[in-house]
C-alpha cells in the first residue's frame, strides 16, 4: 500500500530517480574514500564543475524539452570562454562577458535557424556547428591559450563573473541558482514553458492549436547557446586561461545529464532540477576517480554506462508508476 501511494508522486517528479542515485553516491564516495572526496576543499571543486555543467545542461534541457538536440554547446562553451578572456583584458568584463553571451546567442541562432528553416535534423546540424565553431577556436588559438594576467583578476566584476570564492564557494553556482529559479518560473508560470512543452509532445498537434513551432524552437536554441557561452566564461574567470580545446566533449555529459535527470529526448518532458542533479551526479563521479586515483579514460566508460543504466531504469520506473 505504502508503494502504491508513491506511483503519482513519481509520474509527476521525473526527478526522483536522481535525487536517490545522488544520496546513494554521496554515501557511498564518503564511507569508501577515506576522507579525500568527502572534504569541503573537494566538495567546493565538485560543485564548481557542477555549476558549469549545470548551466550548460538546463540549455540542453529545453532543446530537448522541443524533442530537438544540441550537440554543438561544447564548442559553444569554448568560444564564449575565448571571446570573455581575449576582451576582458582589453575592456570592461561586463562588456567582454555580454560579448562572449552574445556569440553564444549567434550561434544559437544559427542553429536555430537553420533546423527550422530547412528542416534538417537538429543532431546533423549541430553536429556541423560543433565542429566548424571548435575548428574556429583552434584556429584562432593556434595551438596556445588566452590567459589573464593575476594583476587583472583582482576586479570586482572579474570576481562577480566566476573570478571569486563566496564563502568557499564559487561566484558561478550563485548564477547557476539563480538563472534555475528564473527558468523554473518561465517553464511553469508562463505561456511560453507550456508551449515549449507542447512542441515537443507533438509539433503537429502544438502548430493546428495556433502555436509557433519554428518560433519556440529558434528561441531554445539562443537561450542554450546564451547559457553555454556563459558557463564558458565563468569557468575561464575561474582558471583565468582558455584554449581551442575548451569545453571538449562537455555536450555529451550536458546530454547525459539530462537523461539522468528525466527529461525524455522523444521531448515534451523534462526536469530543470532532474537536469542539474544529473550534472551534480556525473561531477562527483568524476572527483571520485581523480580522489581514487583511477585513470581519467575510465570516466567516459562510465558515462556510457551511466546513460544507458539511467534510460532504462526511468522506463522501468515509470512503467511501474502507471501499472494499477
């Protein structure tokens, strides 16, 4: 009886499947580690890549809430970290940031466009932007970095943009929180959170209804590459150097992130909060193997695995949640 009670809770929160998979891990890294992942040095570094990703992946989230794909926000990231750290020592970092989230917006644009326009599948395009825009950043790298030099970092508004600890903790998981509470209330609290949803139910269905498909998609796609370049530069204000190969591979632990968190890639489902535990899971998986000293390599081995165990375990989930 006390499980069947828990059957709508589950149909309603995708999430729940994550929060338990994160509170298991938690124990089990802090029991089995000795102390050298369960220590606030180690936890503040986690929840630095956590708001990095996290962002990236609450983009990724509503391209896919459309029932659409963005594999092109590495690269994204890496640009917006380029064009951030390039301008930053040359004007003000407020300037470079708006900048390097305006590129971020072109590109989503781009994409955007692009799919809407010709209607190509989202995967084959962005797949052409991820490496035409990580083919630019090399380029103009040329094989070196951008740094800042530490005279320069000691800005307030350096340090407000990824470049300062609060508390022990970095500047970015502030932005991370906020921009989740801001989408939260668009996705639920306005027409446009129930369009986008109703796109990726079914576009044919949304568009005889009198809701602008192509519109709802081309405006996913800028607020993913917006949140993509701005995790860029918030993590280069952190390090204070980017180079071309920044961001590398990120899109697929943005993705899996939100597989872990619930969103259905079919689309017209997806969890913010699912989407940012996800990114929270995957980081304290990859600490953990540095803290252990397992080589980096194993880590894609397991997000494979990590992806494929979470998609089948959500359909036996909810599978269990509608069955009387």
């Amino acid at each position: 009886m006390a499980l069947s009670a828990l059957k709508p809770i589950v149909l309603r929160h995708t999430e729940i499947g994550i929060f338990l998979i994160a509170v298991l891990l938690v124990l089990l890294f802090a029991v089995t580690s000795d102390g050298r992942w369960a220590n606030i040095y180690n936890i503040a570094s986690i929840l630095q890549v956590t708001a990095t990703l996290g962002l990236m992946s609450l983009g990724v989230a509503l391209v896919i809430g459309t029932g659409e794909i963005d594999i092109s926000v590495g690269s994204t990231f890496g640009m917006g970290a380029l064009v951030y750290l390039w301008l930053a020592v040359r004007i003000d970092p407020w300037l470079a940031m708006l900048a390097a989230v305006a590129v971020g917006a072109a590109i989503g644009t781009f994409n955007g466009l692009l799919i809407t326009r010709t209607g190509t599948p989202s995967l084959i395009i962005t797949l052409g932007s991820l490496m035409i825009f990580r083919g630019i950043a090399i380029a103009l790298t040329e094989g070196f970095s951008f740094s800042v030099p530490y005279n320069a970092r000691d800005g307030f508004i350096y340090g407000v943009l990824g470049g300062r600890d609060v508390l022990g903790f970095n500047t970015a998981l502030i932005w991370l929180l906020v921009i989740l509470v801001v989408l939260s209330v668009v996705l639920k609290m306005t027409p446009f959170g129930n369009r986008l949803l109703a796109v990726g139910g079914s576009a044919a269905s949304a568009h005889s209804r009198g809701i602008r498909v192509d519109r709802i998609k081309l405006s996913v796609f800028i607020v993913c590459g917006v949140l993509a370049a701005f995790a860029g530069t918030l993590e280069a204000g952190k390090l204070g150097f980017a180079d071309g190969s920044m961001g590398r591979l990120m899109e697929l632990q943005a993705i899996a992130s939100c597989v872990l968190g619930g969103c259905l890639l079919a689309g017209g489902r997806i969890s913010l909060l699912g989407a940012l535990m996800g990114a929270f899971v995957l980081s304290s998986i990859q600490s953990y193997l540095v803290v252990m000293g397992v080589k980096p390599q194993w880590f894609m081995l397991l997000l494979g695995l990590i992806v494929v165990g979470a998609a089948y375990g959500d359909r036996r989930l909810r599978k269990w949640a509608i069955t009387r």
